[in-house]
C-alpha cells in the first residue's frame, strides 16, 4: 500500500491533496486578483459608496469617474506621449543594438570578448545609479524637456539586454548562409539587412516587447526629465492625478484602471514574445 | 587564393566592424559610461549642481559624512531586509506556486496569466493602487482585517509596519515574474529524469528535493541576483508611496540620492550616493558571477570557447 503511494506520480496524487494544492492556488490567485477587482468595481463606485461598500457591486453604477477621464484630453495626450517614447525608443535601442550584436556575433576581432563583457556589464546598473549625473549631462546638451532626453538614455540601457539576446540568435545562423550571401555579391550590411534580421524575426520580435514593456513602466527618467506636463507620460500622469485628486479616492481608482489598459492590451497581444524575452533575458544575462 | 580571401575578409571586416558599432558606442559611452564617470568626479566636491562643473573639492568628505550617516545607514538595513524578505519568502512563494503550475490543475493558464499580469503594471500605477487598498482610514485591507477581528493596521503611516507593506507591495507586482522564470526553468528539465525518479520509488517531494530542485539551480541563482539588484535600485514604489517615510523609515539608497540631488541640491554629497549604490551592485554583481554563479557561467564560456 505505501510502496503504491510512493508510485504515485505529483500529478495524480489523491482527492485531498489535489484539494489542497487548488486551494493553495486560488488563495494566490485572490491576493492577485482582488487589488485588481476592487480598482476595477471602485472605480464606477462614488468615494462615499467606497468607503461604506469597499467589497460589494457598486449600487447604483456609476460611469461619470470613467467616463470624465476617458473625455478629457490630457489622458489621451499622455497615451500618446507614453506611445511614441515607446516606439521611437524601441526603433534606436533595437537598431543600434542589432548591428552591434551582429558584429559580436559573426566577426572575430581582438577585443571582442572585452567590448562584449563591457556591453553585458550595463545591464547591472539601472537608471538609479546614474539618474544624476545622466541629468547634469542632458542639461547640458538642452535635452531637458525634449522626449529625447528620455528616448536616448532609455535606449543605451536597453542595449546590454537587447544586445546579448540578439547576439546569441545571430550565432545560431549558420555560417554558410552567410558564405553563400556574400558570394552571390551581397555585401555585410546587405546581409545583416536582407537575410540576417529577416531570419531573426521572432527574436527582434521579443527585444522590441520587452522595449516598449520598459518605456512604458519608466518613472525615473521622465520625472526628472519632464518638468512640463503636456509631456507626461501615463506614470507621470499617474503620480500628478494622485496628488491632485487624493480625498477622491474613487475618481483616482478609476484613473489608474484606465491607465492599466493599454499595458494589458499590450501583454495579451504579446505575451508570447514577452516571457520567452524575459525568460532567455534572465537565463543568458 | 586560400591566402588572399582570409586577409581581403578581415579588411571588410575592420571597416564594416568599426561602423556597425559605432552607433552603438557612441551611445552607451555617452549615456551609460560617461553619466557614472561623472558620478564619480563629482563626488568628490561640494556642489550645488548648477551650470559648469564642480570646483570645490573636498575629497571623501561626502563618503565619510555618508558612512556616519544614520538615514543612510537605515538605507542599507532597509536594502538588506527586502532582500532577505525577497529570498526567504518571495522567492519560495514563486517557486512553489511555479511548481503547482506545473502540474494539471483546472485553469493554469487563467492563473499563470493573472499571476504575471502585475509585473505588466507600472510601480507608479501599483503604487497608486496599494495607497488606497492600504489606507489606513478607509482600506480594503483594514476593511478585510476587521472580519477575522484583527485590530486596523496603519500600513504606510507606521514606522514598524511600512517596510512589511513596502514587502506585500513588492511580492504582489514581481512574484509572478520569478514564477515565469521557474516554469520556464522547470520546462527544460527533461521528462525522463523525474520520471525515473518516480520509477525507483521516490515519493513527489523526494523528487522535488533531489531531481528537480537541484535541476533548477541556475535558475533560482538568476532569480536572487535579479531579486537584490531590484532591491538595491528599489525608488518608485517608495518614491510615491512613502517618499522615504515616516521619518526616513522606509527611505532607499536611490529615494536618499533623489532628495539630495534633486531637491536639497546637494549633487556633490547625492553623486557619492550614487557612487556607493554603483560599487555596491558591481562587488555584488563579481563575487556573486565568481562565486555562486560559476558553474553556471563555467557551462556558458566553454560553448563561446566551442564557437570561437
């Protein structure tokens, strides 16, 4: 009898402990999901209906927090500064990046492994350690107030990332693709345009999310960068509407769920290149 | 020919190296490396960080001030207990709902989808949402507390629970995304190992415990170096939520460098901040390669040593 239970495999174990291990997940799932829910429901509650019903269905429904977000502009205007910093971002770290790595993929050169070790270095260091002297410094070149100030930097501490996960999908091309292309005339950045990056899809793919993903969840950088508010980006505006809203805590509530919205959109669309970019991330850095 | 192609190849290549770095380069030199070279030089004066560069040097005032000072010191202690937090209960959590993930359970990728969804939210959103559910006067989690009969917590508002909160904040938004990290490190062990574990009679735990666990090594390694350099970097949760209080109890090594960089304009004194978070994370960064990841790294340069 106890030698058939040791038998058992985890995944068919008894009645009980399947009982047990779903319980486990759903408490998880409730500490996850409830936060969400109750932004969610608070934000169609009045802040007095929140403070003496914070659990049940909101009675009567009420639309005007969502509503009189989703009619004022400065919500959009933040959608779209938060969409184009992404973008432009995601266009230099994934192009620069890209010919760097194919350099340290396919060329044998003195120094490469150092040049590299020096690249991957950067993804120790985040923003915070350089946040003070990067402001001195975009002062002094007139970046300040400018999105650029906020694209380049973002965009030179996505590169040791972007960098080693491309690097490892260029190596996995083989050379004789590359042979081929280049006795049939093709010259080395024609190859890296035409065939390499083609090839490489799917890791572009992933670098590009997990850019977009980091520009849009950035603070630092345009908290300090932005002293303007029509160049607010969605975490800015966040910030700005707390403060400026505090005792209304429903109207805030309400606020930050329509802010969640694009980036879930965006991880239902992309979770797939998602986790496979932080997955590989983590695993080769 | 077989002499000429090599040498004509390696011309092409100087040139076509040279210009598909330099973008490249010019950026992290002028945006990464010069901004911590800067840190550096100014951390040696007294400056207000106005125009122009700094003239009054004082030496290693700032750093001896900064080692005999008691917010900083408290920065240190408040680093050093999110990570201890992060690694004795986040980072099991993750591990253990990963591995239940793992088996057939109803509905695991509606769960594995809602774990994850948090680490898609920003810190400023997250901190917006954990300011109200913990509020002290009108919460949801006071309010939920009141059931079982638990007196109201002050959350945020008291020294002696803010860092907990800061903890709850933290595991909520990032357990989900050591998680994906463990299943994906838990999908690449192969079938047959745990299974011919299971054959001879090892019991669920047992193959846990000595099949899997030690299989996920490298990646629980990942997870905790990843887990420290977050808390090392820890600001915009704090920054939002607390900005460092009350009374500097939840102050970060990152939110005490922002105040005195960019609101006492003490940029000389905040640049040996940021020097000291930079040293920290690189001596962090080399013994923990050196020491805990070396098998791990040991596996990697032997495959870049096959491909040279």
């Amino acid at each position: 009898m106890s030698a058939n239970r040791h038998r058992q495999s985890p995944t068919s174990g008894g009645p009980l402990r399947s009982l047990s291990l779903h319980a486990i997940v759903v408490v998880t799932a409730l500490f996850v999901g409830v936060p969400l829910l109750y932004g969610v429901l608070g934000g169609f509650k009045t802040t007095r209906q929140l403070s003496s019903n914070p659990i049940g269905l909101p009675s009567p429904w009420v639309p005007e927090n969502y509503a009189s977000i989703l009619a004022s502009g400065s919500f959009w205007r933040m959608l779209w500064n938060s969409t184009y910093i992404a973008v432009l971002t995601t266009v230099v770290v994934v192009a620069v990046s890209a010919l760097a790595a194919y350099v340290f993929a396919r060329f044998a050169f003195r120094g490469r492994e150092a040049l590299f070790t020096m690249f991957a270095a950067g993804l120790m260091f985040p923003f915070a350690v350089a946040i003070l002297p990067l402001f001195v410094l975009l002062r002094m070149f007139g970046l300040l107030d400018n999105p650029l100030g906020v694209i380049l930097p973002q965009a030179a501490f996505g590169m040791p990332m972007t960098i080693i996960i491309l690097r490892g999908f260029f190596r996995a091309i083989p050379g004789e693709i590359e042979e081929a292309a280049i006795l049939d005339g093709c010259s080395s950045f024609g190859f890296f345009w035409r065939i390499l990056l083609p090839m490489a899809r799917p890791a572009v793919a992933t670098v590009s999310v997990l850019a977009v993903v980091n520009s849009w969840n950035q603070f630092m950088l345009p908290l300090v960068v932005f002293s303007d508010d029509s160049l607010f980006t969605i975490p800015l505006g966040v910030q700005q509407f707390q403060g400026q809203y505090a005792t209304d805590v429903a109207r805030v509530m309400a606020y930050i769920v329509v802010a969640m919205l694009p980036a879930l959109g965006f991880y239902a669309v992309a979770e797939r290149q998602l986790v496979s970019g932080l997955t590989a991330g983590a695993i080769k850095g | 020919m077989k002499t000429t192609r090599p040498r004509s190849l390696r011309l092409r290549g100087f040139t076509t190296i040279l210009l598909f770095l330099l973008p490249a380069l010019v950026l992290f030199f002028g945006l990464v490396v010069a901004p911590i070279l800067l840190a550096f030089y100014a951390s040696v004066f007294k400056w207000n960080g106005m125009r122009g560069l700094p003239t009054d040097f004082i030496g290693m005032a700032n750093f001896t001030r900064l080692l005999a000072d008691e917010v900083f010191l408290g920065d240190l202690w408040h680093g050093a207990l999110l990570i201890i937090l992060s690694v004795v209960i986040q980072l099991p959590l993750s591990l253990g709902i990963a591995m239940l993930l793992n088996q057939r359970i109803y509905g695991r990728a509606f769960f594995r989808l809602l774990f994850f969804a948090p680490y898609m939210l920003s810190e400023a959103i997250t901190a917006v949402l954990f300011m109200m559910i913990l509020s002290p006067t009108d919460g949801l989690a006071n309010y939920i507390l009141g059931w079982f009969g638990i007196d109201q917590l002050d959350w945020f508002a008291d020294p002696s629970t803010v860092m907990m909160s800061v903890f709850i904040v933290m595991t909520w938004k990032y357990f989900g995304f050591h998680m994906i990290l463990y299943i994906a490190g838990r999908q690449g062990i192969p079938k047959e190992l745990t299974e011919a574990a299971q054959i001879d009679g090892a019991t669920g735990w047992n193959v846990f415990r000595y099949v899997t666990l030690p299989l996920l090594g490298p990646t629980i390694r990942i997870s905790v170096f990843l887990s420290v350099i977050g808390a090392i970097q820890l600001f915009d949760l704090i920054w939002i939520i607390t900005g460092g209080g009350p009374s500097h109890s939840s102050e970060t090594m990152a939110v005490t460098m922002f105040q005195f960089g960019f609101k006492r304009f003490q940029v000389g004194y905040a640049s040996a901040i940021s020097v000291v978070m930079f040293l920290i994370s690189l001596v962090f960064a080399v013994l923990y390669q050196r020491y805990v990841m070396r098998r791990d790294l040991e596996g990697a340069s032997t495959v870049l040593r096959d491909q040279r």
